[in-house]
C-alpha cells in the first residue's frame, strides 16, 4: 500500500508541475487527489497540456519532462516484473516480457502458460503459428519451453510489415497495443478467452486459478 501511495504521489507532483508552468496555478498533491479516478483524469488533462505549451519551452526542460515520465514508466514498469513473478508458480522463473508486445498468461497450482503477443506492426523472429503458448511446470523441470537457447525470452517482436509468424490471435489489433488491451477490463478477459479456448483445443482444460496480461516496453519510433 505505501509503494502504491507513492507512485500516485509521484504522479501528482509531476501533473501539479505542469499545470503550473502550463496556467501558473498552485496545485496541491493533498490524500484527496490520489484516488484512481481523479489522477486517470489528470493525466489524461495532462497530454492537452503538453501538447499546448511544451512548444514554448526550452530544449532542457522538455528533456526533463520527458526524463521524469521515463522514471514513472520505469517505477510501473518495475511493478510489473514483480507481480510477473508473484503470479508464477514458485519453482518458476519470470519470463522476458517481449518490447513492443506482451505475455498473456494463465496459471494453476504449479504450472503456468504463457502466450507471447506482439502489437500490429511487429512480428515474431521465429515461426510460430502452431505454437500458440509456453510452458513453466515439473513437466519442463520448471523450465519455459522455448524456442531460444537458454534464458527465459519466449518471443521477440521485430518491426515488420507483414505479419505472418504467427497465429492471427497472437497479434494485438492495430489500434489497441498490448497496453491499451490491458487497460480495458472487457478486451483483456476477451482474449483470455480465446487463450482459454486454444489451450482447450490442445488438450488442456485445467481449472486455472489465474490469468494475467504482462506488457512490454513500447517502442517510440
């Protein structure tokens, strides 16, 4: 709870600062701001901001604006590998999270699948088609299935204009990267689904305890 107190403080500040240098108005980061609701609506405020005033600013200033929006990714970012880890069984190691795609995984007492996705517009280095998901459990003695060679990347996602590697539903639509999937409760638990359904149809119909949808860092091309 505390880290969590401080990653909405941190978002505070930085929104209180911008709209200072955007109206010159004071504004507090008091308890009252950190609700969920409240500091959504303030980020999304924020880009209306951005866009209106950051071409007034000097060079080193949009530097390090852009500087502490990196550091609050990074923080969220961070967060994640950690709940990657907590999600897994224990004797399982975290997985790479693929750049500019994602994981979506599902587990059960002590195994876990996960399904590599990219976003539109990146592509898998190897064929894939018919292999839909990975594998972590004492069938694998505890090791991801994968086509690399050592270490735990599952997939990686290159840009590319075709996208042909793999199955169309280890793609993420073209305007709803991985992490905007992430963020809408209704498409995440959509393409859990079909997850749950291809996983059926390979012969693997467990009562799964959980599923989670891991994102990767986005590229800014």
């Amino acid at each position: 709870m505390k880290s969590t107190s401080r990653r909405w403080e941190l978002l505070c500040l930085l929104f209180a600062f911008l709209l200072t240098r955007a109206h010159g108005q004071n504004t507090s980061c008091s308890s009252s701001e950190f609700s969920f609701e409240t500091l959504n609506q303030k980020l999304k405020d924020m880009k209306n901001y951005l866009e209106s005033v950051s071409d007034k600013w000097a060079t080193y200033q949009i530097a390090k604006i852009y500087t502490q929006l990196h550091m609050l990714t990074d923080i969220i970012q961070k967060q994640q590998n950690k709940d990657l880890q907590r999600f897994l069984p224990k004797n399982c190691t975290a997985p790479i999270v693929p750049e500019d795609g994602g994981l979506l995984c599902v587990s059960v007492t002590n195994k876990a699948y996960c399904k590599p996705m990219c976003n539109a517009g990146y592509d898998f280095s190897f064929i894939r088609r018919s292999r839909l998901y990975e594998e972590c459990s004492a069938a694998t003695q505890h090791k991801w299935t994968t086509q690399f060679i050592g270490g735990n990347s599952l997939a990686t996602c290159s840009k590319s204009h075709i996208m042909v590697a793999g199955a169309p539903s280890a793609y993420f639509p073209e305007v709803h990267d991985c992490h905007k999937i992430k963020s809408d409760e209704q498409q995440t638990e959509d393409i859990t689904k079909t997850f749950l359904s291809e996983l059926a149809t390979a012969g693997i119909r467990e009562s799964f305890d959980s599923s989670r949808l891991f994102c990767g860092n986005k590229n800014i091309n």
